[in-house]
C-alpha cells in the first residue's frame, strides 16, 4: 500500500435526514455540501442546521469482542466475535420546533400555547442520516440509510455558550438492497466515504 495526502481536517460540518431507508441522491454523498445545508438540500433531504463547533460529532463503535472456544485437546479451536454496533452522534445548536420535536421525541403543544411536549418515555425519530466534513485538506462523510435519531444526554446551560441539546442516533439494518452486503452475506449497516470520495468535481465543502 502506497503513502497518500488523502487526509482529513474536519474543519466544518453538517447533517442531513431524510425518512428511513432513503437513497442517496443522484450525485452521490457530493450531492451534500455546507452550501446545500445552508438552504438548498438535495431532494427529498433535509439539513439539521447548525450543530456545535465546540462539541464536535462522534461515531462510537461499541462490540466486536474475542470469544475463543477450545476442546480437552487444543485449547484454541475458534474465534468469533460479538457484533459490532455503530451510532453518531452531535450536539445541535438550532432550537426551532421542529428540531426540538426530532431529536427529543416530542410533539406539538395547544395551538393557543405553542411549545413543545414531552413524556416520561424516550421516543425516537427513525431517519436517513448523512453527515460531511469540509476542509482545505479534503472531506469525508457518514451515511446511515436506517438509524434511529433520539435525545443523547443532559442540557447543560453556560452563561458564555449556546445551548447544545445532544443527540444519539443507532445505526440498524437498512432494508435489502439499499447497501451491499459482505462477501460472507452479513448485511451492511452504514457507509463511510473518505476524501477520494469527494475529489473530482465533488467539492463536498462550499
């Protein structure tokens, strides 16, 4: 494997949603661009607006343990592994309603009171996600076709900072199709694109 400059600086952001088990766009994951989140998203996609440059995204990766199984004679016969279970998750710093009501699960108030309800039990948003990073030094992106968007943690308040309202959303199992599965049949769950993703006319920045 050759050395290449095909790093990346995640120096600006954003996501998108768009309902379950949605395609990408024609253009591919260069369809989504910091412009596109700004007002014009691709069709059929929505962008989540502004998210915290304090606080950036994660993926967390949970699973994937060794167990290995042995008999009387040869202690190592076997090796499996648990699954792996992927989610992203942010900090969004755009209170609107219907943002509100995305991430928390809630609903709509009286219409004579406005605001926003929310109950005892956690209710998530089942969405298409993508999420892009843009810099000088080359994008990446994130798109999960089936994942389930929720309330991520506590609301902490800073006299000095916005207020971020958290968010997590688990990765599951898209419908047949929407990616391929491994050559071993195990069916794909998400899908990374890297900077040679985004080169080639893709700016997947500005």
């Amino acid at each position: 494997m050759s050395t290449k400059t095909t790093f990346a600086i995640p120096g600006n952001g954003a996501f998108f949603h768009a309902p379950p088990n949605t395609e990408l766009p024609s253009g591919g994951i260069k369809a989504f661009t910091l412009a596109a989140a700004r007002g014009n998203p691709p069709v059929g996609w929505e962008s989540l607006g502004h998210t915290s440059e304090e606080n950036l995204p994660s993926l967390a990766l949970e699973g994937g343990e060794a167990t290995t199984k042995g008999s009387w004679l040869a202690s190592s016969l076997y090796t499996f592994y648990s699954n792996v279970n992927a989610s992203l998750s942010g900090n969004s710093i755009q209170l609107d309603r219907e943002t509100f009501n995305l991430i928390m699960g809630a609903w709509s108030g009286p219409a004579e009171t406005g605001g926003s309800v929310v109950g005892t039990k956690k209710r998530t948003s089942p969405r298409s996600l993508v999420m892009i990073a843009s810099h000088d030094s080359g994008g990446f992106g994130i798109y999960a076709p089936n994942a389930a968007i929720g309330f991520g943690g506590e609301l902490e308040l800073d006299k000095e900072n916005f207020v971020e309202l958290p968010f997590v959303a688990p990765f599951l199992v898209p419908e047949a199709g929407l990616l391929p599965d491994s050559p071993e049949g195990d069916p794909g769950v998400w899908q990374w694109f890297g900077p040679d993703d985004f080169i080639a006319g893709g700016e997947g920045g500005e």
